[in-house]
C-alpha cells in the first residue's frame, strides 16, 4: 500500500510536490522538535559567519527546504527514469567532468547534503556508470525500500563497508566515477576532526585515501533546487579551482570546499543533519 501511495506521488508535477513540501516541513519540525532544535543550534554555532538577517533568512528557508526534499526524495525514487531527467534544467561545470574522463582515473563525486542530492547520481548516470556510496538504514523494510528507488541504470549501490569501499575501488581503477555524500559522519577511527563553518567536525578520511591510491580527480557537485517547482540545475566545479591544494586533498580542504558549495545556497543546506556530532 506505501509504494502504491508513493507512485501516485511520484506522478504528481514537481510544483505542487514542492507546494506540498513547504507545508510538509513545517509540520515534521513541529512534530520533530529535536530536528528544530538541532537546526537552530547548527545555526547559531555558524552565526558567526551570518548576519541576522541572513540567519533568519537560511533558518525559514531550511525548514521549508527540508520539506521539499522529503517528498521530492520518494517521488524521484519511483519515477520513471526518463521523467526525471526532464527536471534538470540545465548544467554548470559539466567542462570539468569531460576533463576528468580524457585523463581515464576516474571520478570522485563529492555531493553533500544540499540541494536534491539524490538527482546529481541520476543525471550522471545517464551520460556514464557512476557506483554510488550510501549507509544502509537500521530498518531491513527501509533499506530494500531505500535501495529500490536509488537502483538505476547505469548507477551501483555501494554500502558502507569494506564490499562498498572495493566496489569503489574497482569503479575507479576501471576510469568511472563515484559518489560520495563527504558530510556524513563516519565511525570513530575513520576519520578527523577539521573545521567546518569555523566548527570543529568529524570527516571521512576516505575521500583522501581514494584520490591517494587511484589519482582520481575530485569534483564537487550538487542539484540546485529551483524556485517555483521548475526543475534543478547541476552544479560542478574542482574541489581543488586553483590549483594549490596538497594531494591528497585533507579532510579541512574538503570542508572547505563543501563550504564554498553550501554558501551558494545556504537555505537549501540540511541544517537539521547532525552534522558537529561525535562518531
């Protein structure tokens, strides 16, 4: 009966599941107030870098964000793959992907919770194979639900673990790309503590030792919401624009570069993420 409901979601127009989402976000942080909470703290620990009015601004703006991402997220996992492609409006850095692909060392994608994260892996994948990183949930109904809407073609499921790190390994070895969300935190023992909006926050240490055994190239990239229910663009640009980044990349020059990303769209970062928790 839930996939049947989330068929008929997925067929709705992007427009009203957004419109719907607007109102979906501010009744799941009513209910969730732990995720208000959280949000605001995340806030206020990167106030410094804000002004007021931008604060108020970004802290509206994410709760309605959030819940644009909850529906679109369900809908996209169902609908036909051709459909879904028609969302994308359009690309900026796509230059850097055909760069990175004549060099034949593969790709890392670094995609962080911003924007519709779940669209840069399909929009890809519809030009080249992409194996894509994900953490399975708790929930065995969850996780097969999870995986069934991300499977796609020409797209890879890799867990987190050390089958999903050599599926990624391979991928790479063999020229393609990966994706990666570089803000989740990792288990304690993989990874380091670097700043992130002036905040210490724990990272993944994996995307270094990727890049270090396989030369890949690291890009960032993300799927700009657009107002209005009009679509999504894609993002791209090197995690590394001028040139003078260690190689490999350290988990601070990672955030840095998640950062910049964020900066362009705050109010669409997931700010209710615990992003500055302990392993």
């Amino acid at each position: 009966m839930f996939k049947v409901l989330l068929r008929l979601l997925s067929a709705l127009p992007l427009p009203l599941i957004h419109a719907a989402g607007i109102l979906v976000g501010y009744l799941y942080f009513l209910f969730f107030r732990r995720r208000l909470r959280r949000t605001r703290r995340n806030l206020r620990w990167v106030r410094n870098s804000l002004s007021k009015k931008d604060y108020r601004h970004i802290m509206h703006g994410s709760i309605r964000e959030t819940g644009k991402g909850l529906l679109e997220t369900l809908a996209i996992w169902f609908r036909p793959e051709k459909s879904v492609l028609k969302l994308v409006r359009g690309s900026t850095g796509w230059e850097h992907v055909e760069t990175a692909l004549a060099k034949g060392k593969g790709i890392i994608f670094l995609t962080p919770h911003l924007g519709c994260y779940e669209i840069t892996a399909i929009y890809y994948a519809s030009h080249h194979p992409i194996s894509v990183l994900f953490k399975p949930p708790r929930n065995a109904k969850l996780g097969a639900l999870v995986e069934e809407g991300r499977q796609r073609t020409q797209v890879t499921l890799a867990p987190t673990n050390m089958r999903g790190i050599r599926t990624l390994l391979k991928a790479l070895k063999q020229g393609e790309a990966v994706g990666i969300l570089p803000d989740q935190v990792p288990e304690q023992d993989e990874g380091e503590w670097a700043n992130f909006f002036g905040r210490p926050a724990y990272t993944m240490t994996l995307v270094g030792k990727l890049a270090q055994s396989t030369d890949a190239t690291i890009l960032l990239a993300f799927g700009e919401r657009l107002p209005w229910g009009r679509g999504y663009v894609i993002h791209v640009e090197p995690l590394d624009p001028n040139g003078n980044m260690s190689s490999p990349p350290t988990t601070q020059d990672i955030n840095d570069g998640i950062e910049r990303m964020v900066r362009k769209c705050p109010e669409q970062y997931l700010w209710s993420y615990g992003r500055f928790k302990r392993p």
